[in-house]
C-alpha cells in the first residue's frame, strides 16, 4: 500500500498481490486472537473481563482517531503520508511482538479441544458462545454501507460521515466503559445476562437506524448503541473462563479463524441485499443485523439456562460425594 501511495498509475493487480500474504496469513482477526489469548495468559479471573473490556476499548478509540488523522493528512499531504504512518505502526507493532515470542499449536490439537467432551454441559456453552460470536460478528458487514445509506438518505458527505463516526464511537466507548465497571466490576453482574440485554439494545438500535428518516432518529440509534462493544467483550471473557488456562489460545485460535471466514459470507450477502431493496427500503440491512442481534439474545437467554442446569448437576454431584464420608463418619 505504501509503495502504491507513490507510485498511483501502476497495474491494479500489482495491489491484489500485495493483500494476498496480509489475507493467507488471517489479517486482523489473527491479531485480535493473538492479543485476547495474551492477555488471557496474563491475567487471573476476576480481571480478566475488564482487561478484556480495554482492549476493545482501544479498537473503539483507535477507529475514530485513525479515520480523523486520514482526512486530515490526505486532505493537506495526499496519500503517502497515510500509508506512511501505517507502516511506521506496523513496524512498531512488529517489534513489541518479536520481544514477546510464542508457541505454535496444530490444527488438531485445537479441533479436538473444542470438541471433545466437558463436564455440566462444557462443550454445549463453548459452541453456544462460538454460534453467539458469529452473530454478533456478521452485524458489523453493516459498517461497510453505513456511509451509502448517509448518503441517501441524508445527503451527506465524508467529512459529516466521520465527525459523526467519532461521535458514535465516544457513545460507545462511554458506555462500555461505565457499564463494564458499575454493572460488571462493582455489583458483578453475570456475563450473560449483560449479553442478553446489551443484545436486546443493539437490536433495537439497529431497527431505529433503518427505520430513521430523520438527523434525531439517527443520533436516537446512536444513543441506543451505547453498549455496542459489551456482547463481545463478554463473549470472549466467557470463552477463556469455559476452557482450563493451556487451551485458551486454542479456543481463540478457532475462534479467529471464524471470525476470518464470516466476512466472506456477510459481505456479499449485504451487498446483494442493500442492492435489492435500495429504492424502496435502504434499511433492509439494519433490520437483517437486528435479527442477528436477536438471535444473540435467544443464544445468550440459552447460556444462562445452562449456567442454572451446571450448578444444578455441580451440586448434586457435591452432595453425593458427601454422603459416602458422612457413612464412613458414623
């Protein structure tokens, strides 16, 4: 991409080379993995949720800062000065992770892991929060045509679009913030049951953006999507805590893989989606992430179900091995 910020007339195939090693080796999502599977090692329990929760929170930030830095550097110094802060980032990203090191794990190790059996419905909770993730993760194939449908719908340009991103992502990001440490941290409320309602919400964000035909409807999906980023945190926090400590990066590792496959089925179903109701409902896509929010709700209500019927068959199973020592007793 650097090289292509210089020189602008070359072949565009020349750029489909370049993504091929970013696109075989897993891009993003297997540096998202690498990350929670770090900090998963790194941390105990009961911070692990929190920890988790700043992370995304630096994704959340790094987002809106990223696309203010761009409009301002291209719209005073063109292209390469972009490309050329990426680059010094990656470069910089790069040799913290060659201090840090790792282990490579096998592909059969992980699918075993994930499949094999698991006491109080372990295997059951870990694909239900896999199927929860893949929900939730195909609603952001929506991000793509959020600047189309602002277009349409409202008239506006790029510079409107991104001071509006930012605005949405602050909501978010203060949002997550407060409600990981009141709700999660303070009165310790269950993972799941900030899932399910979080996923509740964002459902309803999402039909009040198709649905918005006004700016005050628009800014009241905004307001809703205040919890955007506490389904995934919770997910993730729920995965490493669902597998014993040597098989979080395993699970992770399946999950990335996942999250590396989704794109390829959300985005071109969006695009032939928005493309067919285009002139008579451009918000069929936020209705379609809707009932992806929903279906993470049922998903969730389902953990919970489980959770109960876990601690029901843990304490069955704590009673029976009390009544053989209690007869020894007497």
């Amino acid at each position: 991409m650097q090289a292509f910020a210089f020189v602008q007339s070359a072949d565009p195939m020349w750029l489909v080379a370049c993504s091929l090693p970013r696109g075989l080796t897993g891009g993003f999502a297997i540096l998202i993995m690498a990350c929670y599977s770090y900090i998963t090692d790194k941390s105990g329990e009961k911070s692990r949720t929190s920890r988790i929760a700043v992370l995304d929170a630096a994704m959340v930030v790094a987002l809106p800062v990223g696309l203010l830095l761009s409009d301002v550097l291209y719209s005073k110094l063109g292209y390469w000065p972009v490309f050329a802060v990426s680059a010094c980032i990656y470069l910089l990203a790069l040799q913290y992770l060659a201090c840090i090191g790792g282990c490579m794990t096998s592909l059969r190790d992980t699918i075993n892991t994930c499949c094999k059996r698991r006491p109080c419905y372990g295997r059951a909770r870990l694909w239900i929060l896999i199927l929860t993730l893949c929900c939730l993760v195909i609603t952001y194939g929506t991000v793509d045509f959020l600047y189309l449908y602002m277009e349409l719908r409202f008239g506006w340009d790029y510079s409107s679009f991104v001071y509006y991103t930012i605005a949405s992502m602050m909501v978010d990001l203060t949002g997550t913030g407060l409600i990981m440490f009141f709700a999660s941290y303070r009165l310790g409320a269950p993972d799941c049951v900030l899932g399910l309602v979080c996923s509740v919400i964002l459902a309803a964000s999402r039909t009040a953006l198709g649905l918005a035909t006004t700016v005050s409807m628009l800014f009241l999906s905004s307001g809703l999507s205040f919890c955007g980023i506490v389904p995934l945190v919770v997910i993730r926090s729920q995965l490493s805590k669902s597998v014993s400590p040597e098989e979080v990066g395993k699970v992770f590792s399946l999950v990335s893989s996942v999250e590396s496959i989704l794109p390829m089925i959300s985005l071109p179903g969006f695009t032939e989606l928005f493309k067919l109701t285009l002139d008579y409902m451009p918000g069929a896509i936020f209705f379609a992430a809707a009932a992806s929010f929903a279906l993470g709700a049922c998903l969730y209500g389902v953990m919970l179900i489980l959770e109960r019927l876990s601690a029901s068959s843990s304490e069955a199973l704590d009673d029976t091995s009390q009544e053989p020592r209690e007869n020894v007793a007497t």
